[in-house]
C-alpha cells in the first residue's frame, strides 16, 4: 500500500516537475513595420522577426512582438517596458546604452526620386542641396545623414510613415526619399495604384550600406542574459542554413 501511494505521488511530482520544466518563459519585443524584413501583415512577421522568434524557441523562449510606430518602439526598449526592439540599423553610439546582438539582417538604403524629376548621382552630401530630402520618423539612416541635416546642407522634411513619404514624392512635395532598396518597392507595388513603379527610379549611390540588429537596454536585469542566448542561437541557425532558407522564402514572396 505504501509503495503504490509512494509510486503514485512519485509520479505526480514527476509530471510537475516536467510541466514546469517545459513551459516556455515569454518575453515582449517592440517593433514596427518595414516589410518584408518585419511587418504585422505576415504569418512569420517578417524575415528578422522570424528569425528572432526561431532563434528564441530554440531557447525554450516564447517571444511576444508588439507593433508600434518606430520611434515608439524605440522608447518602449529604452525605458525598460519591453525586453528587447526589433530591428535597428547599426549605430556605434547605442553601444553606451544598448546591446546591439546580430547582424540579423542586410540593406542598402537608397534615395527614390521620379523618372520625370531627372537628378544626377551624388558624391558628398553638398551635392544634395538643391533638393527637398524625406524622412520617416524614428528613423536611423547615418549620423552623418543627420548632421548634414541639422547643419541645413539639405531641405528636410520628416514624416510619420514611409508611404506618406512616397505620395509625397510622387506629388514633388519633396524630391528625394531616402528607404531600404527592397521595402521601398514593396510598398510601391503593395501601397500604390499598378504603374507607381514605372514612374520611379533610384540614385545609384546607396545612402548606407547597412546591417540590422536587436537592441537590448543594458539597464534591463534580463538583457545580458537574453542577448548572449540569442546570440548564440543565431550562430547555430547561421550554420545550419536558416538564414539561407528564411531568405529564399523572402525572395519568393512568402512574407
């Protein structure tokens, strides 16, 4: 009798100890929408949003993101309201304040401006004087982008979203947007009536070549922790081809 009871309870806390043992911790990841690379419209989120969201469940990590305008995104990592932002454009001066874990992701930005609006390729940001220059919000561009900015080498004008900026543009209220190559033309062709596209054309040379990575507050108890879990989570996804592959989906249109 006592060896059944003793059994029985055995396995109880056996199966407790196994539920407890399985059940996922859950954080929250702020980001927005820059599609394909993340965007609330897609089953997986994106490509870097579903890279994060693996990388994490192969910690036994559920990841919860939550879709804001940009520059609230930013704020909501920096005083602590979520565990981590997803995704920013390097920048040497976050280091101080962040853990910037990655690259999880590549792009050239470029300026978009109207075939009928002919602008000749730049070399220094002086060359760009001439011109009405559109910004979105939150965004990280360069530092030296900004600097050109604030020191009036350019006429700039900010807007809350990158579509705004292209109606902008398509009516000449400004002459140059500058925007991921690959987002730019989703929206074009997904925002826009059949035919934008054919009105729109690019500067050859690239405003940045850049990476994307996940921020992390250092002033966060759980960063230190998370960071180094995904960063050692994306370098076994790196090598087994998960990169490759949720690329090749991108490509073909999956989100």
């Amino acid at each position: 009798m006592n060896r059944r009871v003793t059994t029985f309870l055995g396995g109880i806390i056996l199966t407790l100890a196994a539920t407890f043992c399985s059940a996922a911790e859950t954080i929250t990841i702020s980001t927005g929408d820059y599609s394909p690379w993340a965007t609330e419209k897609s089953t997986y989120g994106g490509y870097v949003n579903r890279l994060v969201r693996e990388a994490f469940k192969r910690k036994n990590i559920k990841v919860e993101f939550v879709y804001l305008p940009w520059k609230r995104a930013y704020e909501e990592v920096r005083t602590l309201r979520v565990h981590a932002s997803s995704f920013w454009f390097f920048n040497e001066e976050r280091n101080a304040e962040f853990y910037q874990v990655g690259p999880v992701s590549w792009h050239n930005e470029v300026f978009f401006h109207l075939k009928s609006n002919p602008i000749p390729n730049w070399s220094k940001f002086s060359d760009l004087k001439p011109y009405r220059i559109g910004a979105t919000i939150g965004y990280t561009y360069s530092n030296e982008f900004w600097n050109a900015a604030r020191s009036n080498v350019f006429g700039l004008e900010e807007t809350a979203r990158d579509d705004i900026n292209f109606r902008k543009l398509l009516r000449r209220r400004i002459d140059l947007f500058p925007i991921d190559e690959m987002t730019g033309w989703r929206i074009v062709r997904e925002q826009f009536d059949a035919g934008m596209a054919d009105l729109l054309t690019t500067l050859a040379k690239p405003l940045t070549s850049t990476q994307g990575f996940i921020l992390f507050s250092r002033a966060h108890p759980d960063s230190e922790r998370l960071s180094s879990l995904l960063t050692v989570s994306l370098e076994e996804m790196d090598k087994d081809g998960v990169f490759d592959t949720y690329m090749d989906d991108m490509l073909k249109g999956k989100f």
